[in-house]
C-alpha cells in the first residue's frame, strides 16, 4: 500500500463556539430557558438544547475592545449575543455599571433583535449605539467539551452559567429556534427518558449536573467552585459490544463511561416524513 491509502486523514479542527446556561429560581428550583432547534436546520434538529454558537470574529474584536485580559472573553461575548438572538435576553449594563430594567430590555429587543438576526447590524454596534458593555463578568464557566476527534463536523464548545436577567420576557427567535421553555433539569431529563424531548449527549450530562442545585446562587456557587476539566467523549465498545463514551471521571459527570445513545454534537438528520 501507498503511504496515501494507510495514513489516517487528519482530524477536522474544531470550531471555537459558546453555550450559555440562563437561570432562574422556580418554585421547583432553578429553571433554565432551553429552545428547541427547527428541524430542518444543519446542527441539531429537534434537539432541547442551551443557546448558542459559534464564536464569531466580530465577537473576539469586541473582547479586545473590552480590555479584558480572560482567555475565555470572546467566549464570554459570543455567548451573550447569541443568548440576545435566541431568547431576546440581554446581559449588558450601561457604562456606569447598571443593568437594564425589564423596559429597558425590551426595547432594546424591539430596536435591534431582528437586524442582528438578519445580519444587517452588528452586536458591538447595537451596543454602543445604545451606551452599553456586554457583561461577561456575569458568566461563570461551566464545561468545555469537543467533538469527538472522527466526527465531520466538529466544535470547541465553552459552556457558561449565567442569572436571567430579571422580570425580562425570554422569547426564541422563530428562526432556527421554533419553541422555547423555562424547565428545570429534573423535568428536561424525564421528558426526553419518556421519549419527549431529544437531548444531546452534553446537553444530557450538563442537565444532570445541573440537577443537585437547590437554587440559581447555589448552582452559580458550585460552578465557581469547580474546576473545568475538558471532555472529548472517545468511543469505546465494552465486553458486550455495547457503544460506550468514554469521558474523564474528573469532569464531574459522575463517570468515565456512558451509553453513546446520541453521539456527543452531533447533527441529527432525519428521514422525509418521520417526527
């Protein structure tokens, strides 16, 4: 054989990309907002899923402009605009400091929200025309996980905590999200173990480490606590030949190995006419 035909093809370098988790306290325990993706888009069709998405390089040029010195700041940033695009929740404060009233925040949804979407305006734009700085001191790092290395497409996702802005309305975008809910993570798990609800394998795994958080500041508390450890599920097949994924045990995920089910952001293609 030819050095062509026995080498392995490289990996395909992952996309840098941000999740933000939005909390709140419910009367059940903290509540996060989760959308469900259009089916018929590319990533993750019908999925529940967190809001998020690449990191774009408008979003690394307004980290800069910031100042701030956190390697993660272009993270943080793309994690708030597409948390704006998604739910219409907006974590920015004014120059002085202060966060936006409940008024304030729906307006600034009812201005700008659909040119962004459309791409007509940019984020740091909008923000500045308004006098106000996207608050990153306001995310708390969560995870960070990345596709599994045999994967076509494949992510480098930084996963965030951060508090709902509060008494503002989170509404999907009618785009590449078609339904939106305020859940607890108890409930989003029991849901898709009945088969109502598809989740991702990270998604699945952040839900269940969500799920011991009596309140929004003691999940906030046990996120600032952790140290983040980076996940890139490997496929394994155990004695059985069962599909296993295997993850570091110090993630904090409660394992090293978990039935793959639905491999770890992977986009979901479905058949003409199935659910």
């Amino acid at each position: 054989m030819s050095e062509a035909q026995t080498t392995a093809p490289s990996p395909v370098p992952p996309r840098p990309a941000a999740t933000v988790l939005l909390l709140r306290d419910g009367a059940a325990g903290p509540e996060i907002f989760m959308v469900v993706r259009h089916r018929e888009i590319e990533f993750a069709a019908g999925a529940l899923v967190f809001p998020g998405g690449r990191v774009e390089q408008a979003d690394a040029e307004l980290a800069t402009i910031l100042g701030s010195t956190d390697p993660l700041a272009a993270f943080r940033v793309a994690a708030i605009r597409e948390a704006f695009e998604e739910s219409g929740l907006l974590l920015a404060r004014t120059e002085g400091g202060t966060a936006l009233d409940p008024a304030q925040g729906a307006a600034f949804v009812a201005a700008h929200r659909d040119a962004l979407n459309a791409g007509s305006r940019g984020f740091a734009a909008m923000l500045q025309a308004e006098g106000l700085r996207p608050d990153i001191d306001s995310l708390v790092p969560f995870a960070h996980w990345v596709t599994p290395a045999d994967l076509s497409k494949r992510f480098d996702t930084h996963f965030f905590l951060a508090p709902a802005p509060s008494g503002h309305d989170a509404v999907h975008d009618g785009h590449e999200a078609v339904d939106s809910i305020w859940i607890t993570p108890a409930q989003a798990l029991a849901e898709a173990e009945a088969g109502e609800r598809t989740l991702l394998f990270p998604t699945r795994l952040n839900l269940l480490r969500l799920a011991g958080a009596e309140s929004l500041g003691d999940a906030m508390s046990r996120a600032a606590a952790r140290p983040v450890v980076t996940v890139q599920p490997v496929m394994e097949i155990d004695a059985e030949g069962r599909k296993m994924l295997r993850i570091p045990v110090e993630a904090g995920y409660g394992g090293p190995l978990f039935p793959a089910g639905i491999r770890a952001m992977v986009p979901q293609v479905r058949k003409a006419g199935t659910p």
